[in-house]
C-alpha cells in the first residue's frame, strides 16, 4: 500500500460560518495501480489531492504515503516526502518559462542529485515523441506539447506516486485524448501509483478504479 487515508477532513472558517470542503474520506492506493477522483467543481476534488500530496494537512483524520504519516508532519517534513516520493502533472502545466523543454524536465532530476539527468531526461522526452523539440522553451511549444514535457518530467522522476490534477483540462479533444495516451503508456512502463484529479470522464474509464466525491463526500 502506498497511499492510506483514514476519516479524513478538512474544515475551514468564512465569515464566521464552518465550511465542509472534505467530510470522513477513506480510500487506499496500491503501487502501480491508478484511481481517478471525479465530481462536479466545488466538490473537494482538488483539496483531496493536495492533502494526499502533502501540499495541505486536513482539520482531522490521518494520511500516509508509504507508511509517513503527513498529518503529524511539518511543512518541512510533508516537502521531503513530496521530494522523494511525488511527481505532478498540472492542468497548468506549470513549466519554467526560462528553461528549455531538455532543462525543464532535468531540473527535479538535478534536485534529486540523480546522475546521468540530462541522458535520463531526453530518455523520456523521447517516449512523449518530444525529441525533435528538446532546445524549445515553453512559449515555443504547443499546449499539447507542453503537457507532454511536464508528463515526461514527471515520470523521468520514477516517484512512488504520480498525481495529475486535471491533466487533460487546457486542451482540444484531440491533444486530451494524446496526452490521456501517454499519460497511462508512461504509467504501464512504470511502478508508481497514478491518482488523477478529472472532470474528463475517458480519462477517468482509463483507471483501475474511480471514486466520485460530491459536497465533500464519497458517493
């Protein structure tokens, strides 16, 4: 098991008044196996990522990945865990401007004090079909083409875990249904956990398994 939360939920005050974003979620996520997370907008699909991901800690409940328990963790510690064991694919694709697509995908590589990062990184620029491109900066290369870059620097990672929080959503039904492709023929040649955050119902049918989340909850 590398993902495990238990009665997790996440509460927040406005204008004097509690808000359930997140109410009693439990779910676990086995290595190499991929769950999608749909529901309509508002319905805690996103906060459930980021507290899975270490990006947030819930109000109550408790979150593992292998076996770390973020919910006791400090922000400097849930930063480690994210270090070493979490990739992300953005809806925004979230790529440095000021680096090339090589430069942008050796970056975590290097952070990550991995050897050999730039032979790794076009490896799998490589298997997103981007070789031609390597020396393009982002504002050079097509939303399709940048999602395939940030999908290609999030599985040259080799993380336990990969989280897409809605990959597919900047794009055409065409790039969506390549970059939907590419994301799950990454993932076959990999051993991570795959857990996507959609709206994009194809996508979602890729999955092992699909959970629907509406006002806070599991349907």
């Amino acid at each position: 098991m590398i993902i495990e939360a238990r009665n997790l939920s996440k509460k927040v005050i406005f204008n004097d008044e509690e808000i359930v974003i997140l109410d009693n979620i439990n779910l676990t996520v086995n290595a190499s196996s991929s769950l999608a997370v749909i529901g309509p907008s508002g319905s805690g699909k996103s906060t459930l990522l980021g507290i899975l991901a270490g990006l947030d800690k819930p109000t109550a409940g408790e979150i593992f990945i292998k076996e770390e328990p973020l919910h006791l963790l400090s922000e400097e510690g849930r930063a480690k865990v994210r270090k070493d064991s979490v990739a992300f694919v953005f809806q925004n694709f979230e790529l440095l401007s000021g680096l090339t697509a090589l430069e942008n995908v050796m970056l975590p590589l290097e952070l990550k004090n991995k050897k050999n990062a730039k032979d790794i990184a076009i490896n799998y620029l490589e298997r997103v079909k981007m070789h031609s491109r390597l020396m393009h900066y982002p504002q050079q290369l097509s939303g399709g083409e940048q999602q395939r870059v940030a999908i290609a620097r999030a599985f040259a990672c080799e993380a336990e875990v990969l989280f897409c929080d809605e990959p597919t959503g900047n794009l055409d039904s065409s790039n969506s249904e390549m970059i939907s492709d590419l994301i799950f023929e990454s993932f076959k040649e990999s051993s991570s956990a795959l857990i996507i955050v959609t709206h994009d119902i194809l996508l979602a049918n890729k999955c092992d398994e699909k959970i629907e989340l509406l006002d806070g909850k599991i349907l």
